[in-house]
C-alpha cells in the first residue's frame, strides 16, 4: 500500500553485455535503502532495454510509495563495445602543437591498425607547445591550423583533437587552437587533451582521440535515454558512471564520453562495498558471460597501477584493476583431450535458449551444456528443471564443480596484494555457480548480501563526485632566494667547526625545501577539493582519495610532479526532485522479444580485452632470419622482444624502450631493414685504423621522453658529428673560425655548432672525415638506449652490433665500459630536435663529459642525442658487453611466451640470466627526492609470504637491496648486479620513476657481466660510485655470459634436424655409464651456447659425426632429486626445482629446469612427495596436462604434514613432466623430506 510522504531516491543503470540491472535507492534516511531493483536482457539498441528497465524498477517501487526522483544514473559498456567492435566511431583529425618536436612518432602510431582505418582523419605537426618549465617550444601559426582544417573538412571530417606538448603544465596554446577552430568552423567538435589526460602525451592524445571518435555516439545514446525518459514524463537530470565510480553529468557526459568509457567493474564493485559494508575486500562479479574479481580498500575499488589498453589502444586514465576471466552462467562446459574446459565461449543472453535447464525435456539433445546446468546438477543451485541434467555423469559434473572453483581461486590470487586471507563479497547473477559451503583459497569469509544480484545497478546509484589536479612545479619557483640565502647563513652560528655550519646549512635548507614541498601539495589538494565542489560535491564528505609527489629525475630548481584525487558524496539531500506516484505504462512485451533477437553474444570483458587469448597473442615466428650475410634480420616481433627484454635489464631506469619500439616498427613499415651483426664476425675484418662503429643513446629525463616523444636527436647529432671531421677535426682542435670555441674548465667545447653553407646534410653518408662508418651500437641495453640505434642504422642502411657499453643501464657517461678501459671520451656532440647542436672537442675525463652535458641537455630542455666518441676495432673487441640486443630478445621472448602460457615471468627471466628471485609483495612505501639532478630514493616491498621486508634503494637505477626483518638489515643485491622490479602478474619491468604504494611486485636480482665485476669498473659502477663507500662488493652468483643467438640458432637448427630430443641447455651431469647420443649432443650444446667464442669448425664437425652415430638407448632410465639445503617457496605457475640429484640414469631429469625429458618411450611410475605446511598445492603434470596432485587446504590444522603421491603414465620420446607450484605462499621443507622421483618400468 502507497504511503502518503514520498521517498527521496536515485535510480541506478547498469547496462551490462548480458543483462541491463536498475535499482531504485531511497536516501532519505542516514543510510541509503534499496527500494525497488529489476533485472532485464540488455537489448540491441541499448536505449530500449534502459527504458524498459527504468519503467519495471520504478513501477516496483510505487508498490510501496509515492518517490521524489533526484536524479537517474546510468553506467553503460556501449562505449567499449563500440570501439572493440569498431563500429559507431568516427573519423578524427589531429593537431598536435609540438614545433619540430615528436616528428618520428606521429599521432595514431600505436594505435592498432584496424581501427585506424575507422578514426585515423588525419594529423598536423603544427608550431605551438611548451618545454616542461613553461617556455614556448614555438609560436603558433594561425594559417597553418586554417590549412589542415581545410584538408580534413573537405574529406568530410568534422571531429578534432587538440594535443600540446606538456599541456597539463600549461594549457593555453590548446585553448588558443580552440577559439582558432570555433573561427574556422563553430560546428567542428573539438577535444583539448589537457581536460583528458595527464602527462605522457601518446597516452593522453589516444585517450583523446577515442574522446572524439566516440562522441556522436554518445550524443545520440544520451539523447535517446534522455527521450525515454522524457516520454515517461520524468524530468530529472540524467548523469553517468565514470570509470573511477564517480558520475559526470549528462553534458559533461557528451563532451567526455571516455570518461564513462567502462564503468561496469567499478559499479559493482562500489555496489558490492556498500551492500557489505565492508572497506576492505575482494569482490567477486559472476554474470552470464564474464567474471570480474578485483580488490577494495576504503570502500573504493583499487586503481589499477600500470598503463590501461583499452581495445588495444594505450591511456593513461584511472581504471579499476580488475582481473577478468571468461567464466558466467552461460559459460559453455564440454571436455577437451580428457579434461573438463569452462567458458570462455558462452550462451550469454541466449542462456534461456541454449542452456539444458531451462529446455524442454524434448529437445535437450539439441542444447548446450552451460555452468548454469553444472550448478543444478551438483546441487549447488535451484533454477529451471534439474530433470533435464539428471543425465550428466557424476564425474563430468564433479570436474566441471572443480575447474569452476580452480578459474575463481586463481583469479582470486591474482587480484589478491597480501598473502592474509581477505573476506570476499559476492555479487552478480551467476554467484549461483559457487557452493557457499566449500571455503575458497584465499578467502576468510564469503559474503552474499541482500540485493547482491544487482550490486552493479547500486554502485551506478551511489551518488558520488571527484576532484583531480595533477601538474608539475619547481620548489624553487616558491624559494625567495635572498631570504632563503639568510636563513641559510643565519644557520652557522658562531663557535661552530667548519663541518658543523655545513651541516647546519644542509639542515637549514632541507627544512625550506620541505615547507615549500608542502605549500605545493596544499595548493594542489585545494584546487582538487575546489573541482569536486564545484562537480556537486558535499563539503563535509570530501576526503582524498590518492596524494603524492614524484621529483622529476634531470630537472633543475627540482621540480616534481603533484598529483591529488578527492572523492565527495552529491549533495542528494538539496537538490530539486521530481515526483513520481503514478505507475508507468510498460513496453509492449512483443516488442521488447523483438529487439533481443539478434543480439550478438559477448566476446570482451568489461574493459575491453577479448575473452579469447589467441585473438590478441601475435604470432610467434619460429626462428630470426638471417640474411646471406649471416646478419640478422629483425621482425615486428623481435622488435617487441627486444624492447620487453631492455626494460628488465634497464633495473629501473634507462627510460622507455616502448618509444624506441614504436619508431623501429615506424621504420619497418616504411620498408626499411633492421639488422643485427655478430660484433666478433664483423670485427674480424675491419680496418683497425679506419673503421668506426658510432655509438648512440638518448640523454635526458624518462618523463620528458615520455612528453616529448622523440624526432631526428640522434641522426642529428651523428651528422654534426661527421660535418666536425668533415672541418678538418684532429685531436681537440677544428680549424674553423666560425664557431666560437670556448673553455669551461678542463673541457673545450663549441656550445652551438654551425655548419658551413657547403655541408650537405646527407645522413645516409657513411664517411666520418677519411674514415668510414661500418655500424652503430648502443650505449646501454637497459631502457630506451637498446632500441634508440635501430633507426639510426635502418636510415643509413648500417648494421646493429649485437653488443653494448654497459650490459645494463646506468645513470652518467663516465660508467660506459669503453671509456673505463681508457678511450678517449671525445670528440662527442649532443643535439636536440630544435637544431642546436653541442661538440665537445677535448676533456680530461669522462666525468667531465657528462658534467657539461648534463647541463647543456638541461638548457635544450631535458631530452638530446648524443653521440660518445666513436669505437674501433680492438674496442669493440675488447671493451664492450658482447651479445646483449640478442640477451634483451631472449629475456623478451622468454616473458612474452611465459603471458602466453600463464607461466610464471620471474621463471622466465631467470632461466635466460641467471640469478634469484629477492621478493614477491606489495610496494608499501616509496620515498623520492631529487638530488644532483637524478631521482634518488627507496621503495620499500613488503614479503606475501613472510614478515620481511625488501628495501631498494635507487638513484635512477636500483642500487642496493636490503632485507629487513624486526630490526635486522641484510645488503642482499648491490650494483653493478642488476635489481629489477617487475610486475608479478605480467614480467612488465617498473621503472623507478613508475613505482608506487600497492604495486604487486617480484624483485629480482641478475648476475652483471663479468667485465662489470672488475677492480677498475667496480671503481666506477660499483657501491662505492654510488655513495656506498661502506659496502664491498658481493656478488649475487657467476657473471652473466654472454651467448650468441647467431650460434644458438645453428645449433638449435642443427639439433632439430638430427631428430633428438630433450634439448634443455644442460644434461652435462652425466649418471648413466654408457651416455646416449642425446647427452653428448645436449652436452656440446650447452658448452657452446655458454661459451664467448664463435662456433669453430671442430665443434661443428662433432655435431656432424654425431648425427652421423646410429642412435643408442639407455640400458635404464631412472632418477631421484631432493630439496637439499634451503626451503623452497616458489611462486604460483613456477616449476619446483630440487637442487640435490640422487641419481639420474638416462640423464633425462635437468635440475637448471626441473624437468624430467623422456628419452625413451615407456611406462614410467612418479613419485612426488612434501613436508609443507597446509595450503601447499602441487601438480604433476606432463606436457603441462595434470596427472596427479598434492593438497592440503590452508584450514588443516597442522604445522607440517608429509604426504606423498604416486602415478603411472605412459609417455612418448621427449614428453616432459614436472611437478609445479599452483599457490603462492607454498614452503616445501628441506633436508632431505621433499623430492621427486621416477623409473621407466618397462
């Protein structure tokens, strides 16, 4: 019966792939009531389902009462769809104000090429933009926006995006270019990338782009919701969901439509904690097609903490970190090769057509089995008929129960940051798949709470606004420095030792630089709450939500980047309302059928990545090509190998590889070659006196690369180099009067170098003065240096060493190896892209070289090429890391194929170098500051597994590596070893700069190069160098070796051919009396492949007798291998690998790996067995198929429990078994009580 008083309230939209969920909240009361919810098909047109939604839901809760309606909010996956589904986008046309910066990479350049096709309008490189202090990098030009506005109209394109370079530090040349656009043409629609994005312009200007692509389908979608609900007579504002969980107002809405890109996840989720009350929890979302599992902290969900694709495009956007996985109600069930398989294809909204319970008993035959069906036959649920699954085998159901619970768990222990069990909330309609009764690994307590089923449709409800200001200021710009310089001097009081007054100084300033940290912060939470009230917001409701700083590493007056977040609740309570009290007139049901009929069924998550992973994985080509010369010959796919492989090895720094990738795939597709020499090949013939190899790197900050992107820096620095010989350059001195040469110091330089009128600029020349040029090579394999040569060479048609002068990254000049070894540090030259051009003539030292540069690089704006001196041939021979491009494509490689397979990445890496593994946790502190223009710190990364913690602190690169544990600090890994800091989930290298509070991580320490380990470079790269003067030297296992994939490959090529298996880089501990073919050729091969020389002629006549030998067989096969010395604690997906070898007859065990390689077939019994505490979960698989298993749930009530598990299988020739950690946080005892045993029975 209807009350007399009307309920305040909101209503609330989902609109999902599967089903479209309304709820109708009354927030009248101190805590929000659901009044009414209703559950429909989301239709074809999405407009007719909205509509239909909101009549049943509002209808429902006339039951009760009359309601006085605030406002409807509405959260839609339409956006994502149509940009998945490349269709309902338009073109768009770029302006990027950039001066002659960024030329080399162009909008839409990693933008798939797909969907370029459909928004790819057309782009200008036009003047404008801004350096990072603000300057002007050029004066717009307001004829040549006329221009391309001119080109792009008359193709019919009527969308623009604005981009500036760093135009969140400055925005008003992107608002000049606006008003420029609105005289040109005041229908054009437009997109200024400052009110988009942050700072990282691709990642900005894409988001951007999608801005405008999407934006006439949001005005017609907007316009239709606001059509139907205007013909129901309901005159309330219409507001949508953003990706944070915050709503945006329905103009706002149409100008910003990627805001509200993907708002699903963060709906529920936001639902879920407020249903639970909880503040702290993992939510699990199981709806028809998909799962969604992420974490919330403070009631919020956690943002994701690495970059976002979205339909493959990169942004740089808050995004919920949500892990999904193709698992729903509709979820098709069927068995593959013996095993049980769950989804990812799904019935989705046809599940009442497809799904056996909801059949008629005549024609089941004819349906699918779904996880619906499963869950009425093992009872877990009650819906439709469970007579028509009465025929499922108990087994087949059993299975289909356990992989159900498997995909949930280890999607639960993905999203999950801490090894403590954490409550979970489930919500969605296909929660019925769980057994309430069965407790789930990783979580304490299961929460289903009233409403649960349209937790999504509350969140969309749940009125709440934000406020974000994120710029980038110097301190210094707020240091009056005659009264900083007197209370600097008033610090020294009289009586003081000399060393007393500078301490005192020191303190004085670190206390102004501090306030003034804090006066920056203040102002930058201030303008944040300033936004979210003017966004609505409650005053007294307001908290930040995320605040920090991260010092900017190069920069002078250090400058640091602010960024805060508020969140506030929408002062519901004043704002104007309309009443409702008569019900609605429904839908006509017919109609409503119609409409559903044809949709198409989902096959993306909720963010965009499609459920089916062979559709996103790139093609894995066999092998490198190489070309009649022995050179090799890069793919796309090395290119993306190579740039993996040069973060990990970057420890933190070395800038982004990402951009140097995108240029060297920009060269490929212009048909240019990339490719890779054998130094030792090369070398051999070269002219010692005449032949040069060029040596190029990027100088300057990683957060300025990431702004300004990249042009010419380096081609015009090798060519000022060339036009310096060319003037006649001999050992310091130029006989050239036209440029000012001057001294600073011991250095002799020429601050602007000008060339004369009769230089010709030809940069595919390759004289330098009477010499030649015969290849190029990286200055440092870590980070963005490792790939910055390939376009070098590709323009001048010159090959790539497969070496470098660091075998790593570093932060300054004088620890490049070469110059270690004692050559000379000039001539050298640094260009920027705005045509000044520095030349150091002569110096006495390295460090003196970078000191000078360091500045100038500063004064051009924080981002140069330069080029250090150049090598000969005993250099290259003698002074630099051998083999480390083809090192940065196997790392690569190995972490690409370990996504793939969903193998662990840390395994991966360390298989390929070597090493161990320092940590897995969760960054729980990160501390930076700026010093001597580098960015200095440490990040502290708590253990999911123990009470330790690792410390690691950096100064651009990581340094030092310290475990703490209560009051105890142990130096675990030091320079020149690499520290690296991965993601646990994806093997993505994070930068030091990229660091930050929540981040699950893996640290890794990897053995340097031994020519990095000597007295003379350690007294340039090692502790010491770094400030650790109290530190000696301790190195984390043998030096990493160099190995040449151009020797790897013959042999690998070489082995296939021979028809043997078991190839593993290993099988030298040889137990058998008699050793097989296959152990001897195992044997060579691993010698070789380990050795620094080329392949000689002796080892490839060995590998041709041996192939010649009639094969042979082991009398027995049989080996035994135990946990020795030190627990093992591996972490999820890694292979348990024994280190004491009992015997090993037939060699087919390989303990570097441990697997176990059949060499002949057979039937063969196992045997696993562990002394571990509970939650240990072990497979034994072959082939990675599961055999056998060893488990024990974490509630057991024991300490350590012994178990043990024998099989019997049968396997072919070079079938592989191995026993894997499935759970993180597993402790397998040592001494002698866990191993792993098998025998070939006959």
């Amino acid at each position: 019966m209807m009350t007399s008083t009307a309920k305040r309230a909101v209503i609330g939209i989902d609109v999902g792939g599967t089903n479209t969920d309304a709820v109708v909240l009354n927030f009248d009361k101190d805590s929000v009531e659901v009044l009414a919810s209703y559950k429909t098909p989301t239709t074809q047109d999405v407009t007719s389902g909205v509509k239909n939604a909101l009549i049943s839901v509002i209808n429902n809760a006339l039951e009760e009462s009359p309601i006085a309606l605030a406002q409807i909010n509405i959260g839609t996956t339409h956006f994502v769809n149509a940009v998945v589904q490349r269709k309902n986008i338009v073109r768009v046309g770029v302006i990027r104000l950039c001066g002659p910066l960024s030329s080399e990479i162009p909008p839409f350049t990693d933008i798939p090429e797909d969907l370029q096709k459909h928004i790819n309008g057309g782009f200008c490189l036009a003047n404008g933009g801004y350096d990072f202090d603000g300057r002007e990098i050029s004066k717009l030009e307001k004829e040549e926006i006329f221009t391309f506005l001119k080109e792009i109209t008359d193709k019919g394109v009527s969308n623009v995006v604005v981009s500036g370079i760093f135009s969140p530090v400055r925005i008003e040349h992107e608002e000049q270019v606006y008003r420029i656009i609105k005289e040109y043409n005041s229908e054009l629609s437009v997109t200024l990338s400052h009110n988009i994005g942050q700072i990282g312009l691709l990642q900005r200007e894409n988001a951007a782009i999608l801005n405008e692509a999407l934006k006439p389908l949001c005005r017609k979608t907007i316009e239709q919701f606001n059509s139907a609900v205007t013909e129901m007579g309901i005159l309330c504002p219409i507001y949508l969901t953003k990706n944070d969980g915050t709503i945006i107002q329905r103009d706002l809405a149409i100008e910003y439509p990627v805001l509200a890109f993907s708002s699903g996840p963060t709906n529920s989720m936001r639902g879920a904690a407020y249903l639970s009350g909880l503040k702290e929890a993992i939510v699990i979302d199981i709806g028809g097609t998909t799962t969604d599992v992420g974490l919330i902290a403070k009631g919020f969900p956690r943002l994701s903490s690495t970059e976002i694709k979205i339909g493959g495009i990169r942004t740089n956007f808050s995004m919920p970190d949500v892990r999904s996985i193709g698992l729903g109600g509709g979820s098709y069930v069927r068995q593959d090769q013996g095993r049980v398989v769950v989804g990812p294809e799904s019935a989705g909204l046809k599940i009442l057509e497809e799904s056996l319970v909801f059949a008629d008993p005549e024609n089941i035959k004819e349906k699918q089995i779904t996880a619906t069906d499963i869950s009425v036959a093992a009872r877990i649920s009650r819906v439709g008929n469970s007579e028509n699954v009465q025929h499922l085998e108990h087994s087949f159901v059993e299975e289909a129960v356990k992989t159900i619970r498997q995909m949930l768990e280890d999607c639960i222990d993905e999203a999950k940051i801490t090894a403590r069990d954490l409550p979970a909330i489930l919500v969605g309609g296909g929660h019925i798949l769980v057994d309430k009764n069965q407790k789930l690994v990783g979580v304490s307590e299961l929460v289903i709470p009233e409403h649960s089923e349209v937790a999504n449709a509350i969140g969309a409800a749940l009125s709440q606004v934000s406020g974000n200001v994120e710029y980038v200021k110097s301190l210094e710009q707020l240091v009056n420095n005659p009264d900083t310089e007197r209370i600097v001097t008033e610090a020294a009081k009289p009586g003081m030792s000399e060393e007393e007054k500078e301490n005192a100084k020191k303190e004085a300033r670190k206390v102004i630089y501090e306030n003034v940290h804090i006066t920056l912060l203040t102002e930058a939470r201030q303008l944040a709450f300033d936004s979210a009230l003017k966004a609505g917001a409650e005053e007294k409701s307001l908290y930040v939500l995320e605040e920090g700083d991260i010092p900017l590493s190069y920069l002078p007056g250090n400058v640091s980047k602010f960024y805060v977040k508020v969140i506030g609740d929408l002062d519901i309570l004043h704002r104007p309302t309309y009443l409702v009290s008569n019900k609605l007139k429904q839908t006509d049901k017919h109609s409503r059928q119609s409409e559903t009929i044809e949709v198409s069924k989902q096959i993306y998550s909720s963010t965009g990545s499609s459920l089916f992973m062979d559709s996103d994985s790139k093609h894995t080509p066999d092998s490198p090509v190489f070309n009649s010369d022995g050179e090799w010959v890069l793919s796309e796919f090395d290119v993306e190998c190579i740039s993996v492989g040069a973060g990990i090895l970057g420890s933190g720094g070395g800038g982004p590889p990402y951009l140097g990738k995108l240029k060297a795939l920009k060269s490929l597709k212009e048909g240019k070659q990339i490719r890779v020499a054998d130094p030792l090949k090369m070398m051999e013939k070269a002219d010692s006196e005449n032949d040069l190899v060029v040596i190029i790197a990027i100088m300057g900050a990683p957060v300025i690369a990431e702004e300004r992107l990249c042009s010419k820096e380096c081609q015009d620095a090798l060519q000022c180099m060339k036009n310096v010989y060319s003037d006649g350059y001999n050992n310091g001195e130029i006989p050239d009067s036209r440029n000012s040469i001057r001294q600073e110091g011991n250095v002799i330089c020429i601050d602007n170098y000008r060339y004369s009128q009769e230089q010709v600029m030809d940069v595919s020349s390759k004289l330098m003065g009477k010499k030649n040029i015969v290849g190029v090579m990286s200055a440092e394999i870590g980070g963005m240096n490792a790939v910055e040569p390939f376009t070098v060479a590709a323009d001048m048609n010159l090959p790539v060493l497969d070496c470098d002068g660091m075998g790593r990254a570093f932060p300054e000049l004088q620890m490049f190896l070469p110059l270690i070894e004692g050559m000379l540090p000039y001539p050298s030259t640094l260009a920027d892209a705005k045509g000044r051009q520095s030349v150091v003539l002569k110096c006495d030292t390295a460090k003196e070289l970078e000191n000078y540069f360091r500045k100038v690089v500063v004064e051009m704006g924080c981002l140069a090429g330069v080029i250090i001196s150049s090598l000969q041939k005993h250099d290259v021979l003698n002074k630099t890391v051998m083999f480390t491009t083809s090192l940065a494509w196997r790392l690569g490689k190995a972490v690409i194929n370990a996504r793939h397979a969903k193998k662990s990445t840390a395994e991966a890496v360390l298989a390929v170098t070597g090493g161990k593994v320092l940590m897995v946790g969760k960054i729980s502190n990160v501390i930076r500051k700026t010093e001597g223009g580098f960015n200095t710190g440490h990040v502290a990364i708590k253990s999911i597994t123990t009470e330790h913690t690792l410390k690691v602190e950096f100064q651009n690169e990581n340094l030092v590596a310290l475990l703490q544990s209560g009051k105890k600090e142990e130096v675990v890994a030091m320079v020149p070893d690499l520290i690296t800091i991965i993601d646990s989930d994806n093997g993505e290298p994070i930068p030091t700069e990229a660091v930050r509070y929540g981040l699950r991580v893996t640290v890794l320490t990897l053995p340097a190069h031994a020519s990095l380990r000597t007295d003379r470079a350690l007294a340039f790269v090692g502790p010491a160098a770094f400030g650790y003067s109290h530190l000696d030297y301790k190195p984390c296992g043998e030096p990493m070796k160099p190995i040449s994939d151009f020797k790897v490959m013959l042999l690998v090529v070489l082995f296939a051919s021979f028809s043997l298996y078991g190839f593993a880089k290993g099988g030298t501990n040889l137990q058998s009396s008699i050793p097989t073919k296959a152990d001897m050729l195992k044997s060579l091969i691993y010698n070789n492949t380990r050795a620094t020389l080329t392949l000689d002629s002796t080892a490839f006549k060995e590998l041709i007798q041996l192939s010649s030998d009639s094969p042979s067989s082991p009398k027995s096969v049989s080996f035994s291998v135990n946990v020795m010395s030190t627990p093992l604690n591996p972490g999820a997906g890694q292979t348990v690998k024994y280190d004491a070898v009992l015997t090993n007859d037939g060699n087919g065990y390989d303990d570097r790996t441990g697997v176990f390689t059949c060499p002949v077939a057979g039937t063969y019994m196992f045997v696993v067995d562990a002394l571990s505490r509970p939650r240990i979960w072990l497979e034994l698989k072959v082939n990675n198929d599961t055999v056998g298993r060893l488990h024990v749930y974490p509630e057991h009530r024991a300490d350590l429990i012994q178990m043990s598990r024998t099989v019997i299988v049968k396997l072919k020739t070079g079938d592989n078994v191995k026993v894997e950690n499935i759970r993180n946080g597993v402790y397998i005892y040592p001494h002698m009580y866990s191993g792993f045993s098998g025998t070939l029975l006959h």
